[in-house]
C-alpha cells in the first residue's frame, strides 16, 4: 500500500449524550481514557501504526478541549507530509446548518479534503477501542477491486440488534445490509464467518463503522447521487450496495464501541485484567497521547491488585483493586478503592493552595483519608473528601444529582464535583 494514496477522516461525534455527564463540557472524542489517552488517540495512533499520517478529525460539539489536545500533540516533522486536522462544523452560505450526520459531516468537510493528493478516503469513528491495521485492511480492498469496503466483526445473537448487520457472498461482498435487526429477523442474516467464529456462536457480520471509499465513489455519492442524505449507516451504504461493488473486511481482533456509560467503564476497567484484550504494552501498536513532563508515580503502604496507575500520581491508600488511576491523582490514607476508574487531575494543587482551601473547609484534589469507593467512574478535578462511602450498584436508581450521577449502577462523579466529609452515596 502507498500511505500517501489515503487520507483519514475521524468522526467526532454528536452531543454524545449516552456518555453524559463525561461529555458535558467536552466532546465524545476527548473523553479521558485509559488513565492518560483521550479516545481519539485510539483512531489517530491506528492511523500512524498503518504508515497513514494525514487525518482530519471533524467536530462539532464542546471540541475546544479536544483542539487543544490534538494541537498540543500530533505535531508531525516540516519535512513530512503528515497532519492531523480539526474541522469544525462551519456556517457557510451555501450550508448554513450544522452537521446532521455522519455522510453530512464528510460532505460537509470535502471541500477541505479534496484539496490533497489522494486514492483512498478512510473513514473512523472516534470513539472505538481498538487496534488495527488498516494498511492490511487497504490491501484487502485494492486486491478485490472494490469501490467500498466495510470492516465487518462477527457478532452473536445477544449483540446483532444492536449494530447494521451485512450479509457477504463467497467472495466476501456484501448483498445486502439491515440497521437494527429485531431478533426474529435474525436466521435471514447469517453469513459464512469461518469455523473459529461460528463455534462461539458469532454467526453475524456487524458493520464497524470503519469504510474505505475510492475517492471517485465517495464524490459521487456525497455531492452526486445522495446530496440529500445524512448518514452512512442507515442511508449511504444501502443504497451503495446495489450501485458499487461493497466488500467486507472481517476483523477478528478486540473491538468495542464505547457508545454509553456502561461500555466505556467496562473497556476502561478490562484493561486491568491479567491479560488484557486491548494491549497497552504493544511495541508495534503504540497508543500515541500527549507528552507530559510529569514525575512518576509515587506509593506509600497501598495493596494493589489489577490496577493501571498513571504518573504524577500520589497514593496512600490502604488498598486499590481492578481500578484505573490517570495523572495527577491523590489518594488519602486509609482509603480503599475497588473497580474505579479515577481521570485524574489537570494540575498539582501547592501546598498554599491546600491551606488556603482547608480553611474554607474545601477538600484536596482527589481523594481524602479513610474513604470506601466501588463501582465509581470520578472525571477530572474532583474533591473528595475524608470519610466519604460511595457504594455503586444495581440497589442505585439511576439519577442526575447536581454532583452525580448514576447510570446502570455506576456512579459517575461530574467533572470538578466537590464531596464534603462523611459525604455518602
């Protein structure tokens, strides 16, 4: 493949209101993950690990936290080609509304992107945890002649309502392509996923939302054949199956789409396991982030057990167990953490600050002394007080409290929260 023949465009995303409250000042692709990355390192570090180093990342909702970090990042050598790329929904005269969906979002910005020397549009999604690489992906599509190709991952029963579920020919075309299907419509869709995946009951070729387009098609569907549409799931790929040649690509690695609450507190505590799916520890698949000149993390009298910390971190807890730990974390003494995942803070508080604060009887950053916290996601900046119990369950309804809130059982701790003392949840 010939990574200068492709360009990358990232989708960022809507409101991104499932992931509420993590998206309440921030867009989906900036969410904190993983202790220090944010989601769209995961798409851009895939691009750069495929040799593909020209992306544009296009947003339209709370993105200047996510510009800064692209713009403090990915800053690529004067003698490359290479860039990363916000474009940000625009107003123009011509269009004078926002993104409506994913194919508008990509009409939208062609304008931008037609302007370079390219074969191949890959599209992505930002807000996807896995590792892939799409110069094998490329290949796959040139060698078969297709116009589009769809990265497929087989799924089972329980899943296949809950994505676009393709069904492929013998040579791995697609036919024909249904959103959503309800369970009784599944015996129609099952497709030849190979022996592995059909023993573990994975019979259905869900679509990841990952396309490649020759650059012709994706012109002429966007700006020609379907001015009108606005999403490529529902609208762009079923009308292209019957005019394109569509191929699949089936994937059979890790992948999660971390589309709500429960999947992003899942994908983040998995990463803790003995073996994990999604491997951090990958001399080939680096996870690309911000550098920060951040002094390493510092424990003191604390039993760990699965735990991910991240550096500048300063802990006394007692115990942490299957919990992620991001930058910048202060935990107090006595305190026992269990399947948490703590983003961390942006800054060290001085010891001033710590005084100043304590006389108004505001918490430290982080998390105070003597404290029991389970099944809690804590966003970034928060006080925790001492003696405070936060006990996340499925006993918890789910609610939208001014410093919280729960979802599915997991409580999520709003960005800056402040607990005071003997707080209880």
């Amino acid at each position: 493949m010939n990574t200068q023949s492709v360009v990358s465009v990232i989708l960022g995303g809507g409101a991104g209101t499932r992931l509420y409250p993590l998206t309440a000042t921030r867009s989906k692709p900036a969410v904190p993950i993983a202790g220090k990355y944010r989601l769209v390192d995961i798409p851009i570090s895939n691009c750069i690990n495929s040799g593909i180093n020209r992306m544009f990342v296009l947003t339209q909702f709370n993105s200047a936290s996510l510009n800064k970090h692209i713009k403090n990042t990915y800053q690529f050598s004067v003698f490359s080609k290479g860039f990363v790329d916000i474009l940000a929904a625009e107003q123009t005269p011509d269009n004078p509304g926002w993104f409506q969906g994913t194919a508008d979002a990509v009409r939208q910005s062609l304008k931008h992107i037609r302007n370079n020397d390219f074969e191949y549009v890959l599209i992505l999604s930002g807000d996807q945890l896995y590792q892939m690489d799409f110069a094998q992906m490329i290949d796959d599509h040139t060698a078969k002649g297709a116009d589009i190709t769809i990265a497929t991952i087989p799924v089972g029963d329980r899943e296949a309502p809950e994505f676009g579920i393709l069904k492929s020919n013998e040579a791995q075309g697609i036919t024909s392509f249904i959103e959503k299907p309800k369970k009784d419509l599944l015996p129609d869709w099952v497709s030849d996923t190979g022996a592995e995946m059909q023993a573990q009951g994975r019979n259905y070729l869900a679509s990841m939302g990952i396309y490649i387009f020759n650059r012709n098609v994706i012109f002429d569907l966007l700006e020609v054949d379907k001015k009108d549409t606005t999403d490529f799931g529902k609208e762009i790929i079923p009308y292209s199956i019957d005019k394109y040649k569509v191929a699949s690509y089936q994937y059979a690695g890790y992948w999660t789409d971390i589309g709500n609450i429960y999947s992003f507190f899942e994908a983040n505590l998995a990463l803790t396991a003995e073996i994990p799916l999604f491997n951090l520890f990958d001399n080939k698949n680096v996870v690309y982030s911000r550098a920060r000149m951040l002094p390493p993390a510092k424990i003191s009298g604390t039993t760990l057990e699965h735990t991910l910390i991240a550096e500048g971190t300063i802990i006394n807890a007692s115990r942490i167990e299957n919990s992620v730990i991001g930058i910048r974390s202060r935990i107090g003494q006595g305190s026992t953490m269990v399947s948490c995942y703590m983003m961390g803070s942006d800054y060290f508080e001085t010891l001033d600050e710590i005084n100043y604060n304590a006389q108004r009887g505001i918490p430290k950053l982080g998390i105070g002394d003597r404290c029991y916290i389970r099944n809690v996601i804590i966003d970034k900046n928060c006080r925790i007080g001492n003696d405070v119990r936060i006990n996340g369950g499925s006993h918890l309804q789910d609610t939208d409290h001014s410093l919280y809130v729960v979802k599915e059982g997991i409580v999520v701790l709003k960005k800056g929260a402040v607990l005071p003392d003997g707080f209880v949840i």
